[in-house]
C-alpha cells in the first residue's frame, strides 16, 4: 500500500485556557499569541478543501518525484 500526503485547508473551531485577571486581559493575551504552552483543543472542522494529494515516503515523509 502507498502513502500519500493530503494537503487541504478548512475552518477550525479550536479553544484553549488561558489563565488571566479578567476577561479583557484572557483577550489581550490571546491576540498577542501569550497563552503558554498549552495546545489547543480541536472541537471541529468545516468547509473542508482539498489542496494538493502527492505519493510520499513513508520512512522520509518526503514526496516521491515522479518521471513527467
């Protein structure tokens, strides 16, 4: 069986706790990026568009180059 990488793009609900003093500073915080360490939590994707299929590697994860 052959590997392939699907590239696509799409629209993610996400959350994630950030610790703060108010709801302003929660904001603040995650406008500038300075949420710490933490991921966040996936809840969903929706208007799912498929960019680019191509045949990789599966040791390298690197696409295999084709003969055009």
């Amino acid at each position: 069986m052959k590997t392939y990488k699907v590239h696509f793009t799409s629209d993610v609900w996400e959350s994630i706790n950030i610790e703060a003093n108010s709801k302003k500073e929660a904001e603040d915080l995650f406008h500038k990026g300075e949420w710490g360490d933490e991921a966040p939590e996936e809840h969903g994707k929706e208007n799912l568009r498929l960019d680019v299929v191509e045949e990789v590697d599966p040791t390298t994860d690197r696409p295999i180059e084709k003969d055009k």
